[in-house]
C-alpha cells in the first residue's frame, strides 16, 4: 500500500508501458505486427465506453512497418483529458499525471491489460518484450543560481560531487548548465532492474529538478505472463517505486509536498 497521498506531490507523469515482439521484416530494420490494425479496431471498441475519445497521432501517418513501438492513437474520457491509452505497433501505455492516485491507478492498469491482451486477435503471437511502471517527478530549481548538488545530498540524501580542483586553472564556470544523472540495479531472483535518474528541465517554462524512477523486465529477465501474472508484476513494481520515493524524500520535501 503506499503511504499517503500528498496534497503537493511533484509527479509529473505516471506511465505503464507495454511492448510486445514484433517480428523481422526482409528489408533490414522494419518490423511489423501483422495483427496491428485489426487490434486497434478491437481495442477502440472495447475501451470506448471508459476512453471515448479517439485522437489519431500525427505519427499515425507512419507505414506500420516504420512505426515499431511508436504511439500512433490516443484514447481518452473526453478531449485534453487524463488519464489515457496510447497504443502503436507493438506498444500499449497508461498515462496519467496530476489527478493520479494509486488507488485510481492499479485498477486503470488491470483493465486496460486485459482488454488489450482480449483484443489481440492472434494470442498465439502476443509475444512480451518489455513493460515498464516509470513515475517522472519534478522539483522547482534553478541550477544556474544554487548549488544542484548540494541540494541532492541535503534534500534527497544523494551524494554526486566533482573534484574541488577541476575548475582551477581552466577557463571553465563551475555552475553546470544541464545535468543528466542515471543508474540501475538488479532486481532479485532476475525480475528485472530498478533505475533511477536525475536531470535538469523545464516545467511550466520554469526550471525544475526532475527524477524519474523505473521498474523493467524485459525478455531476457523474469518477465510476467499477461494477462495472469500483470496484477502481482504491478503491486511488487509500485511497492518498489513508492518505497524509493519516499525514502528520496524524507524530510523537508515531504513536509513541501505535504502541505505542511
């Protein structure tokens, strides 16, 4: 369970994606799910009555077998909306942002799996490739005016740091002027890896920190079976996010993001 919803949480965005093996094509580097265009017709009638509005991508207009495992549609409860469906060749996403909640979230993911995995007209050929739970959070900063990791270490607990010496005697300013940090780790009993980033951007036109926090099992890894073992995948994922979460937190950001 996670351990609260914060009245000023920083999320960004909170995306499930799913891809799927799509096979060789005779010309080098096309792929193409044959069953594509017969799934996005099942898949806009079935999810119609929670996602009625249909937005064709201008990716759309890409030939299937130059658009793998891009997004080319767009399902949503009305026009602007969140959340929403994404779906592409060989690609299958949940969107959400401000509005999440995890209680809202985990139920969204298990139906719109299903019904995508009911909607595949050739079962036999749905083969996984990769899914992946990624919360994108965002934190007003202005790294040209403090001290970026300075606020890592004091707010996050995460220690990054350059020798003091490498700026001496070189015509170079010590404030960066981007930042883009990542690492991974194994999960156990080969599920997969949990990654971490930090990198600078802009939110708003203003700013900001922003970390993202990833759970991956790809082929090659433990890699749930769909629709059956997607429930369990999900909970262990977000208990893992959640958990890093709030422990990258503690402290003066969660009284921020709590109202407090």
């Amino acid at each position: 369970m996670p351990r609260k919803d914060l009245k000023n949480k920083p999320l960004v965005e909170a995306i499930l994606e799913i891809r799927w093996v799509l096979p060789n094509q005779e010309a080098p580097g096309l792929r193409l799910d044959p069953h594509y265009r017969i799934l996005l017709g099942r898949l806009s009638e079935r999810v119609a009555g929670e996602y009625p509005s249909h937005e064709p991508l201008p990716t759309s207009t890409i030939p299937d077998q130059m658009a793998a495992h891009i997004v080319q549609h767009r399902f949503r409860a009305s026009p602007g909306s969140w959340p929403l469906l994404q779906v592409g060749p060989g690609i299958f996403t949940i969107n959400d942002t401000s509005s999440y909640t995890w209680s809202d979230f985990q139920p969204r993911c298990e139906r719109a799996v299903t019904t995508l995995i009911n909607s595949y007209p050739a079962p036999h050929d749905f083969r996984l490739q990769q899914i992946i739970l990624r919360y994108i959070d965002a934190i007003p900063f202005d790294f040209t005016k403090d001290n970026l990791f300075q606020f890592l270490r004091d707010k996050m607990k995460t220690t990054l740091a350059l020798p003091n010496n490498l700026f001496d005697g070189v015509p170079v300013d010590c404030t960066p002027s981007g930042f883009k940090w990542e690492v991974s780790f194994p999960r156990k009993n080969s599920e997969g890896k949990v990654t971490l980033r930090f990198g600078t951007g802009r939110q708003h036109d203003q700013p900001v920190l922003l970390w993202e926090t990833l759970v991956v099992s790809s082929v090659g890894s433990k890699i749930p079976k769909l629709p059956d073992e997607f429930s369990s995948w999900l909970i262990s994922a977000h208990d893992i996010t959640d958990d890093w979460f709030f422990k990258l937190i503690e402290g003066d950001l969660e009284r921020r993001f709590s109202g407090e």
